[in-house]
C-alpha cells in the first residue's frame, strides 16, 4: 500500500516539473512571449561572446563584465558539449538537466528514514515562479553543485567538501555550504580542490583572477535593498541617475558610494553573527549543515549591494535541501522564500520598467521581494540560533539559597 503512494506521489511529481519544465523551455526558446524585456540576451549574446573567448584559452581580459572565479568557464563552455545544437538552445538544455539533476537528488534524499519529500515539491514548485530567468542563467548548475553537497555531507564529508570547493570556483557563494559541516576532513577537501583548480586555471588561462578588480567601481543594483533609499530620493530630488553599469542596472550619483558601503557594513555583520553562531553552536543535528548553509547564503544575499533574480534560485535550492530532513524547522522562511520569488518574477522580467523608472508599482514590487527576504533571512536566523545553541541555565536567586540554608532542620 505504501509503495503504491509512493509511486503516485512520484507520478505527481514528475507530471509538475515535466509541465511547468516545459512552459520555461517554450519560453526561453521563444515560442511563448513572457513579458518584459528578453531574458535570453545575455546568453544569446553576452555568454556566447564569452564562449568564443575562452575557447581560445585565455578570459575576457577586456571585459568588465566577466565577474566570477574561473572555474565559471565551465558553465560558459559547457554547449560546447551539445555541438549538434546551437549555443542557447544547448544552454537552455543543458540547464532543464542541471535542473532534473538536481530533482532527483532531492528526491533520492527525501525517501530515506528520518527523511521527507518536501524538498523535492519545493523545488519542482519554487523554480517555475521564477520564470523563463532560471534557464537564461547558470546558476541552476551551481546550485545543483550546491544541492549535492549539502546532501553528501553527513555520510560523504570529503565529496561534500571537494564539491564545495568546486563551487565556490563557480560563483564563490558555496563556500557558505561548509559552515555548519563539524567534520575536519571536508574543510581539507574543499580547500585541495578550491586550490587545485585555481591554480590549474592560473596555469593554463591567463586571467583566471582578473575578475577580482572588475567590481572596484560598482554601485548600488537597482533590485537591492539599499536601492529603496534611491528610488524614494528620486521622489525628492535626487541628482543621480540609473545606468547599464557593470553589466547590471545601477544607481550612479551623490550618496551611492555611501549606501554601498553600508551593504558592506551590514554583509560584514551577518558574518560576525555567523562566526559568532558557530562558536556558540553545540548541537549539531543531520540537518544542521543544510540549515546554516541557507541561513549564510539568505544573509549574503539580502545585504548584498546586488540582487539578481537569478540569485533566488540558490535560496530555493538550499531551502529545498532543508525541507529533505523532518528535523528541520525552516519551513517559514522557506515558505517566505518561494513567496519572495514569486515576486520577484513580476518586479524582474514582468514590470522591470516601473522598476527602472522608480514609480510606485516598481517601488511597492521591491519593498515587497525585499522585506519578505529580510522576513526570511531574520526568521531562518532565529531557527539556526534556538535549534544549535544551548541556553543558558538560570543560577537560583541568592536569597533563595540563603534562605535555604538557614532553613532548620527537622529532627
């Protein structure tokens, strides 16, 4: 009887991600028109002018838009593998199989003892809110890369350490994955592999690091939770501008610099808190890694200075990860987490003009996907916090023990 619901609730799930899998593939191929500006330029055009470059063995040297660790060329290169194909249509498919990688691992991890499938529903549920931009990215195959080794960390630490480490050569945010893995041999792994490729890429491509200085310049992106400042300013008379800069749309003008830093402040305290969690911390469950692994990415995340819509598929992958365990008591921020998504599609692509132009439908979209991931981002910070680290034992009042003490003693 139970197999029988089990292959039901199987059926169900692979009948959702096939449907909803398919309107994102007719989307990002064009033969349905989602609104708003095309998504699909920047691999059609911005990844494919990488692909060319790096096919002759050096990076983008000139190209200041080319800002992630070297290993990315990876993701760049990979429809190379599909030469029957066409650049973006190879992109787009090897994403739809990063994607059901990434299924099926969830669902693998979900059917074990103390294990739930709530993971991979979340997943097959949270990528479609996002639109046609999941297949138009490369970050659905680091988070597939992510999803693996949070998964292996308990029984495979040195898998989960040396993905990890891949990762972070990838789009640097997995690094994040190993906060809340106890065991040593996974922090050696991430580091042998993290230096390993470096150092291979350093070798063979000129420019593997040049990414580093790239970004000196930037401002403040305009989905940020510092732009609101900006986009309520322009009400008010502020002087600045919104440009294409640095291959994202900025806020440029007086006082940017200063909001900026700011983000940098406020990223700089989440990872006090985190350090500060993690010496703190004496429980560590199964689920602990997963947890504090979704817990540093939202933080990272919401402080940044830049939040691409692209970026919400990591928190969906974590967040799916988290639900794989019963243990687990993510389930409001992860809840938070879809609903900040299914936000974010109509501020990006859907009504990315009211967002440029800073009018109150842009700017109620964004104090919307915002607050709901600073919700998230607090609530998932309070779970981590009460679920690992002791409390305190209360010392009985002093003039209680005295007069204990001083109580006679009956014969």
């Amino acid at each position: 009887m139970r197999t029988t619901a089990a292959r039901g609730s199987l059926a169900r799930l692979l009948l959702l991600w096939g449907l909803t899998r398919a309107a994102l593939l007719l989307c990002v191929l064009k033969v349905i028109v989602f609104p708003g500006p095309d998504v699909t330029s920047d691999v059609s055009v911005i990844y494919r002018g990488w692909y060319d470059v790096l096919r002759t063995g050096t990076f983008p040297l000139d190209d200041v838009t080319w800002q992630y660790p070297p290993a990315a060329a990876l993701a760049v290169l990979s429809p190379g593998l599909l030469p029957f194909l066409e650049y973006a249509t190879a992109f787009f498919v090897l994403a739809l199989v990063a994607d059901l990688v990434t299924l099926a691992l969830l669902r693998y991890a979900g059917g074990g003892s103390g294990r739930s499938a709530r993971g991979a529903w979340v997943w097959v549920a949270g990528v479609p809110l996002l639109g046609p931009t999941v297949y138009a990215r490369y970050d659905v195959m680091v988070t597939a890369v992510a999803v693996a080794a949070l998964l292996a960390a308990a029984r495979y630490p040195r898998l989960a350490g040396a993905l990890a480490g891949l990762g972070a050569l990838v789009k640097v945010w997995p690094a994040l994955l190993l906060l809340g893995v106890r065991r040593r041999c996974a922090w050696v792994w991430a580091a042998v592999t993290g230096a390993g490729v470096a150092a291979l890429f350093a070798v063979l491509m000129p420019g593997a690091f040049a990414f580093l200085t790239f970004q000196r310049d930037r401002g403040t992106e305009v989905e940020s939770l510092g732009s609101l400042v900006f986009h309520v300013a322009r009400h008010h008379g502020w002087e600045g501008e919104v440009l294409l800069h640095y291959g994202s749309v900025e806020f440029l003008g007086p006082y940017v610099g200063w909001v900026s830093t700011g983000a940098l402040v406020l990223s700089g305290a989440a990872l006090g808190w985190l350090v500060l969690w993690r010496l703190r911390a004496t429980r560590f469950e199964a689920w602990t890694a997963a947890d504090a692994a979704f817990t540093a990415v939202l933080m990272f995340t919401t402080t940044s200075r830049v939040i691409s819509p692209q970026y919400m598929v990591w928190l969906v992958g974590l967040g799916a990860v988290c639900l794989c365990f019963r243990g687990s008591r993510m389930g409001v921020p992860v809840v938070l987490v879809l609903a900040a998504s299914a936000v974010t599609v109509l501020e990006f692509p859907v009504w990315f003009a009211h967002v440029v132009a800073s009018d109150p439908l842009g700017i109620a979209l964004l104090g919307a996907r915002n607050g709901l991931l600073v919700a998230a981002t607090l609530a998932a910070a309070r779970v981590l916090w009460r679920g690992t680290v002791a409390r305190r034992r209360a010392l009985p009042a002093v003039g209680g023990v005295g007069r204990a003490a001083r109580a006679p003693v009956s014969s």
